[in-house]
C-alpha cells in the first residue's frame, strides 16, 4: 500500500474474499492515468520551484481521488449494479474535464477544474451511500465532510491568484488527507487482492502510457 493511501489500522475490517478487476475499473483507471500524463505536461511547461509545487498539489489530489474510488470498487462490483455503473461513468466524464482543465488548473480553468473534481469527489459519496453496506455507509457520513470540504475549497481556490489560492489547496490537501487519520477507517471493507492488484495495473498503464509517449516522441525527433 502506497503511503497516500487511507491509513487501515486493526478496527477495519479486511475481507480476503477473491475480486477480480473488472473492465470498468481499467476503463476508468484510464481517464486516471491521462490525467496524471497531463501533470507531466504541466510540470513541463512550468520549470520553476512554484511549478512544482503545483505538479505536486495536482498530482496529489488525483491520486487521493484515484484511491478512494479503488477502495470504493473493492466494496461493491459496479458493474452489477446499474445505478453504481451510470455513476462511475458519470464519475469518468467529470474526471475527463478535471484531465482536460489541469494545463491551466491554476489559471483560467481553476474554476472548472474545482467544480468538475468536486463533482468526481461527490459521486464518490452517492455510490457509497448507494451501494454500499449499511455499516460502510455509517463510515463514508463520518469522513463526508472531510472529503467534501477539501474540494469546495478547491472550488474557492479557483476564484483567487497567487498567495490566497495557494493557502486555499494546501488547506483543501491536509483536510481531504486528513479526514481520515481524524475520524479513522473503521466500517471499511477491504478485499486485499483487488486492492493490490489495482495499485499494480494503474502503475502497468501508467509505465506503458508513458513507453508509448516516449517512442512517438523519439520517431518525430527522427
């Protein structure tokens, strides 16, 4: 486990139950894994120590929001669910805009960017209220705030510049990580195979993404 990932402390309880990945979730790892790609490109464009803080700051919220769906879909199939299936594609569409928004996230698309992750952070909720255990759900209302209030500021942040919009996400940043150190994870269910094996495939995705980068780059250079 990555040392982003939720804290899982002895209160949790783990299910070792096999759960494959479906396609769904690779599908939806994609529109992931082109938004960390488009990090790249914004670190690239913003060769200064501020850039990279901000390539940071995305880079963080991205993933937090990438492993809080992986802990969600080692709960339920969404694929057998209809309503959780339209809401991971409607979580996949708001997750194409943030990819989209991140060039220009803290500029002229900070407001789009804010609203459209918000939108994938709150989708995230509804499906575990939705699909989730009654004892999961107990757990998802006791950390909502946290992880709701992190990406409002985000929203916020994306009507200010400079010093104010920066306090905005590194507070949005403690709070949506923090939540869960705070209020803990007890009442989450966690089927260990597939929260391994979807930390491995998105790193496979990523690495291949970024062969593939690599070699259309190298034969334009030629």
């Amino acid at each position: 486990m990555s040392t982003t990932d939720p804290p899982v402390n002895t209160s949790s309880s783990v299910d070792d139950r096999e759960q494959s990945v479906t396609p769904l979730e690779l599908f939806f790892d994609l529109v992931f894994v082109f938004a960390f790609t488009q990090v790249t490109g914004f670190l690239i464009h913003h060769l200064t120590w501020t850039g990279l803080a901000q390539s940071a700051a995305l880079l963080g919220v991205l993933w937090w929001a990438w492993v809080c769906y992986s802990w969600l879909t080692g709960v339920v199939n969404a694929e057998e669910v209809m309503s959780a299936r339209l809401v991971v594609l409607a979580a996949m569409a708001a997750m194409l805009i943030v990819a989209l928004a991140v060039p220009d996230a803290f500029g002229d698309d900070a407001v789009l960017f804010g609203i459209a992750y918000f939108i994938v952070r709150f989708l995230h909720i509804v499906l575990y209220i939705v699909v989730a255990p009654a004892e999961t759900q107990t757990a998802v209302r006791r950390i909502a705030p946290g992880f709701l209030g992190g990406p409002a500021l985000l929203v916020l942040a994306g009507f200010f510049d400079g010093s104010v919009q920066a306090i905005l996400w590194i507070l949005a940043i403690v709070i949506d990580y923090g939540i869960v150190f705070i209020r803990g994870v007890e009442g989450f269910h966690v089927h260990v195979e597939h929260f391994v094996e979807r930390h491995r495939l998105i790193m496979i995705i990523a690495l291949g993404e970024s062969l593939i980068a690599i070699g259309i780059g190298a034969g334009e250079f030629h």
